[in-house]
C-alpha cells in the first residue's frame, strides 16, 4: 500500500551532530533552509489570496541570512535573494523554543522557526508574492513528500516546546539542548525528550469485503471515518484495536493485521494503522461517541462521496490513506473537499 501523506519521506535529522549545533549560527550562515511553521499547526507558504488547495501546491523554501544576529529573513527567488523582514533575534527565537534544528540535505542545514500572524503580516509587507499560513491537515497531501515529511517534524516539535517548560520532578523552568531536542532541568538534571501518544486506527470489513464507516458525535454530520482510539497504559497495539473496537460499535475483530503508520500533530499522535474483519456484520453503538455506523460497498461509497451524503477523511490523514487501501484507487473527492 502506499505510504500516508505525512509518512512519504524519511529525511536526515542527522541525529549523531545535535549536541554540538549552535541553531543561532546556523541561522547567521547563509547556506541554511528554513521551514516556518505556526503554533497552531499551520505551514507558511507562498499563495496568492483566493487560490484554494489542491494538488497544485508547492512549498515556500526560505533561506535566511542575517550578518549581525538581527533576525533578517530573506526567500531565495530565481536565484535572488528577497528581503521579507526583521524577525526575533535567532539567539532569542531558539532560547525561547522557536527554532530548532531539522538536519541536513547535503551540505545546507535545515533549519524550523515558529511564527505568528503578527509577524506574518510583518513579513508580507516585503514580498509581492502572498504569504499564508495553511493548516497541514489541508495541504500536507499537496506538498511534495520531502517538505510534508520537514513541516511535519517541524510542527510536532515546535508544539512539544510549547506545551513543555518545566520540569516535572522539580517544577524548574526547562533550559533548551540538543539543538532543540532536549529540555533539561538545571536544578536536578532531568532530561526531557519529544514524546508521542501512539493511537491505533483500523479499517474493519466484513465477510462481504464492506469497509464499516462511523460517525462520531462531536463531527461535522455527514463526516464518517473508520474507528480509532488512544492505546491506554500496560496496553499492546492489538490489544488496543479489539478494545476500541468493541467500545465503539461492539463488534469483535480477528485477523488483525498492522499496515503503516503516520504522525498526527492533533495533538501529538502516532497514528498506527490495522486492518480487522468482523465474521459478524450487526454492530452495537456506544451512542456516547460514535451515534451512527454504516457498511459500504465500494461502489455505495464512491456513489455516498460524490452525491456528498458522506464527507470522507481529507488526503491527509491516514485515515483516508487505508480507506484507499481497501477501495483499490484513490477517493475521488468533489473538488472542495481537501479538509
């Protein structure tokens, strides 16, 4: 099967080097790449205004270059480099967990910042081509493998700084190491590292080759999905798909097989992906969460898409990634639907 849209490239976080990083040098150089992304899980690209998404998106490439440490950000256009505008000092920005290292491509370093709207809007004064920040569930699919793969890392580790300043053990403020990819406590020498919550999402058919799609109580009404849930403590992967299985729509599962897997910064998760049959077709809800399930054909659920009575998952998730697994093509989507 193929590989989830966030999941298309391994990149070279060049692991063995980032104890010895400085990241404000880095940034200082000019043979550094930058990816910027927000705090609100959204990736800067260079998009005129009431262009939609789709798979005509490219990713903005920024390459930085400030002589005195001042935080000057330049884009590199036809071989020019293009003023943008005066950001936070890059020592400031990595003390304060807003850049990090990212590896190497060859020999540019790769570099993630964390921005906001007020400095968007400073940036974009600087530039005829419009800047926008695009949550990555819509565009990630959009962008090529490699910069899906960096805005993801980007984004997940940017949200691990913003939710993670102080330790645990002592309630010390966390001091920033390993080129962004340790805290450490100063007072008793804890080390904290990134962390991801794994989840396990399963793709259910019946006897009959149906796919079971569900409807959770908290989405949009005509949006259906396949079953998925966090793994509790002690628990196993297998263990977890029969237990959110049976909670959800009270079916038992065999022949439960693992597929792929993809991160999901909503907030921090691995999403682990499995297939499952059910020998039984009649499921029970929980009613709490899930209020409405259904099995499909393949060809009832290209005929629920395009009529718009469902809302599949958008291209992104790998939700939709193992829904194509089991309907043997690509989903094809009326043309706003990119979410």
């Amino acid at each position: 099967m193929n590989s989830p849209a966030l999941s298309r490239y391994r990149i070279d976080l060049d692991t063995g080097c980032r104890q010895f990083v400085h990241v404000p040098s880095l940034l200082r150089e000019g043979a550094t790449e930058v990816f910027a992304v927000s705090d609100r899980r959204r990736v800067l690209l260079p998009l005129s205004d009431g262009v939609s998404v789709g798979p005509e998106i490219v990713a903005s490439r920024f390459h930085v270059s400030a002589p005195f440490g001042t935080g000057s950000l330049y884009r590199l256009s036809s071989g020019e480099r293009q003023f943008l505008g005066q950001i936070q000092s890059w020592d400031e920005r990595y003390q304060t967990g807003k850049a990090w290292y990212l590896g190497r491509s060859g020999a540019t370093s790769r570099v993630a910042l964390f921005i906001n709207d007020h400095e968007l809007a400073g940036l974009a004064e600087h530039t005829e081509t419009s800047l926008r920040l695009i949550p990555l569930r819509q565009v990630g699919a959009f962008l090529n493998g490699q910069d899906a793969a960096i805005a993801t890392h980007a984004t997940c580790l940017g949200l691990w700084h913003l939710d993670t300043n102080y330790c645990s053990r002592c309630a010390t403020r966390l001091e920033i190491a390993a080129a962004g990819w340790e805290l450490h406590c100063p007072r008793c020498g804890e080390i904290i590292y990134p962390r991801q919550d794994p989840s396990v999402i399963v793709a259910i058919n019946d006897e009959a080759d149906r796919l079971l799609l569900a409807h959770n109580s908290a989405w949009e009404a005509n949006f259906y999905s396949v079953i998925a849930g966090y793994v509790e403590a002690g628990e196993s992967l297998e263990g977890a798909v029969h237990r959110e299985v049976g909670e959800e729509v009270g079916l038992e599962v065999d022949e439960v097989r693992y597929l792929t897997s993809q991160p999901w910064p909503y907030p921090r998760s691995l999403m682990l992906g499995f297939s499952a049959r059910s020998r039984i077709p009649y499921f029970i809800l929980d009613e709490t969460e899930i209020d409405r399930a259904l099995w499909v054909t393949r060809a009832e659920f290209m005929e629920l898409v395009a009529s718009r009575q469902i809302s599949p998952p958008g291209p992104s998730t790998i939700a939709s990634n193992l829904i194509e697994n089991w309907l043997g093509s690509p989903i094809v989507r009326p043309q706003d639907n990119y979410l």
